[in-house]
C-alpha cells in the first residue's frame, strides 16, 4: 500500500507553503517498508518537523521507484525524483 494521501495543495494549507519548500530540500531516503499489495515499486520517504494547529507534527513527502530502475541505475541521482504524496503525522 502507497503512502502519501494528502497532496501538496493540501499540506500548504495545514502547515504552511515554507515548511513544504523545506521539505521540498530534503534528501530522501529508502523507508525499508515493503510492499504487502503486489506493488513492487521502491519507496522512498523524506520528512520535516513542523507546527498545525498549536501540536508538532512530522510532514512526511513519499517517493516511489519502480525496482528495476533502482537495481539499474549507477546513482540514484539518475532517478526522477517527484513527490507522490505526502502525511501529516
């Protein structure tokens, strides 16, 4: 199962468009998790500390590559890095 749910849109309007181009810098990395529904593709998390609402909260942008283009690639630099979608946690 994807993560990711919320879009960009929506993550500005809870926690604000600068906390999202922070996030935006951040280097992603493998989360590890695997896939339980058959999707094969590799996922990729990056995350950022932020305020909603008066609570800390943990913004969390996903990434997903098919495997084959992971296995293949001399650096991950290679890749098409876009953000699929992100949490709020």
């Amino acid at each position: 199962m994807r993560h990711g749910s919320l879009s960009r849109d929506e993550v500005i309007y809870r926690v604000g468009k600068e906390i999202v181009e922070k996030l935006d810098a951040v280097n992603c990395d493998f989360t590890n998790r695997l896939q339980t529904d058959g999707d094969t593709s590799v996922e990729f998390s990056a995350s950022i500390d932020a305020v909603e609402d008066d609570c800390s909260v943990t913004v969390v942008a996903y990434y997903y590559q098919d495997e084959d283009d992971v296995a293949n690639c001399e650096s991950l630099d290679e890749l098409n890095w876009e953000i699929e979608g992100y949490e709020i946690y």
